[in-house]
C-alpha cells in the first residue's frame, strides 16, 4: 500500500504542478491582454492630446495672422502720420534755409 499511496502523492503532485502551470499561463496571458489595452489606451489619449494642441496653434496662429493685419495697417498709419510731419516740418523750415543760403552766397567776406 505504500507505493500505492507515494504514487498518489506524485499524482497529485503532478496534477498541482499542471494546475500551477495553468495558472501561471492564465496570469500571464492576463497581463499581456492588458498591457495591450494599456497600450492601445495610451495611444488613443496620445492621439486625442495631439490632436487637441494642434487645434490650439492652428487658432494660435490664425489670431497671430488678423493680429499681424491690422499690426501692418496701424504700422503704416503711423508711418504716414511720421512722414507728413516730417514733411511739415521741412516746408516750415525751407524758406528760412533758402533765406540763409542765399545770404551767404550773396555776401562777400574779405579776408586779409
């Protein structure tokens, strides 16, 4: 009976040993599904962040570009305004200078 009873216990042993093994294999095919779900989670939130801050610099540079607009018409208002005060200045100024040059070109210094 003793060898009967120490080959059960080997039976048994290999029997644990298979269920072991199936668990082990379940657990570990377990973890590979949800690594791929993880994976497949992170790319879709990966994707939908890209997505999401693509949309905010293509707006970015849409008010850049209608602010870069109406940069470049208040940037030539304020050159024109620049260039006729220049230009008033130098009519105001003109007659006082064509004044001048005439009298030193009139005027005769003797030297010694």
């Amino acid at each position: 009976m003793q060898i009967s009873a120490g080959a059960d216990g080997i039976q048994r042993l290999l029997a644990a040993e298979q269920e072991a093994q199936a668990i082990v294999t379940k657990a570990r095919k377990a973890k590979a599904d949800r690594l791929k779900q993880a994976k497949a989670e992170a790319d879709r939130e990966i994707k939908a962040y890209k997505t999401e801050r693509e949309n905010l610099y293509q707006k970015r540079i849409q008010e850049d570009s209608s602010s870069s607009g109406e940069n470049v018409r208040r940037l030539e208002a304020e050159s024109a305004q620049e260039v006729r005060r220049i230009e008033q200045a130098v009519a105001a100024k003109k007659q006082e200078l064509l004044d001048w040059l005439l009298s030193l070109v009139t005027t005769v210094k003797l030297t010694k």
